[in-house]
C-alpha cells in the first residue's frame, strides 16, 4: 500500500507534538539533511546530486554551517600557520 501525504503529514505532526517540538515543518527536514551532510564533510557538488539539485547555489540555501564548525575550520588554519611558521625557523 502507498504512503498517502496526508497520512504522512498526520504522523509527523503527532511525532512533533510527541517530542514537544515546535515552529518546525515537514520541508526542514531538508534543511537538516542538507546542513548534517555538509557538516559531515559531504562536498557540495555530491550533495546537490543526492539533493536533486540541479546547480549547488540551492544546495548551498539549504545547508548551513555551525560556530562550531566554522571555529573547527579556523582552528585547522591556525594549526597550519603554527606548524609552517615552525619549519620555517
């Protein structure tokens, strides 16, 4: 038997309510995926395939970087600088 979008769309909302979650619809979930993917080292360009996408710049609307992760990135820059300016001397 088919999945049918209202059933679908009654499930989700009674799992939401469920885990007390709010402001959230069923087309963010594209938001997480995409964000997780990335976050995860998935480049873009494989993303965007996984995605539908036809171009990367709406993959990119959809997948979102945390502090966290943008401080990992300059962390690894740091980490690079310190070990280049060591060899150097």
């Amino acid at each position: 038997m088919p999945f049918k979008a209202r059933h679908i769309q009654l499930n989700f909302k009674k799992a939401l309510k469920y885990a007390e979650i709010e402001d959230f619809r069923f087309h963010d979930l594209r938001h997480c995926f995409a964000s997780w993917h990335r976050q995860s080292g998935v480049d873009r360009d494989t993303l965007a395939e996984l995605m539908g996408h036809k171009d990367t710049r709406m993959t990119r609307r959809y997948a979102h970087i945390t502090p966290g992760h943008l401080r990992k990135a300059v962390e690894l820059l740091e980490k690079s600088y310190s070990e280049y300016s060591t060899n150097l001397a």
